[in-house]
C-alpha cells in the first residue's frame, strides 16, 4: 500500500490514509519549505499510532 497526497501550490503538507485488511497505511507528502521537520512529524505520528494501537489492545 502506498497512499498519496497531491500537493497543491498552497499546501505544506498532504497526508494520505488508507485501511486495508486490518491495517491502517499513511502517506505523508511535504513541501520542505514549509514543513522542514517532516521526519519528525513522522516519528511523532509513529508513537501516535503506537499508542492508539495499545489501547485499543487493552481495550
């Protein structure tokens, strides 16, 4: 899988979510002029998903 987000002139970021078969999949697409630290939101959207992913196993 792998989601896409077009990015328009007056976009910074696009980002893409497609669920498939129990698994969610992100795309992230960024202009480095406006969103430099793409690997951080990144890294910050990983632990998210981590997260989210623990709880739900508890649940």
């Amino acid at each position: 899988m792998w989601p896409f987000a077009p990015l328009y002139p007056s976009m910074g970021l696009g980002v893409a979510v497609v669920s498939y078969n129990g698994d969610a999949y992100f795309g992230l697409t960024a202009d480095p002029a406006v969103v430099p630290d793409v690997e951080a939101f990144t890294q910050n959207l990983r632990d998210a998903s981590a997260d989210c992913a623990a709880l739900a196993r508890t649940s």
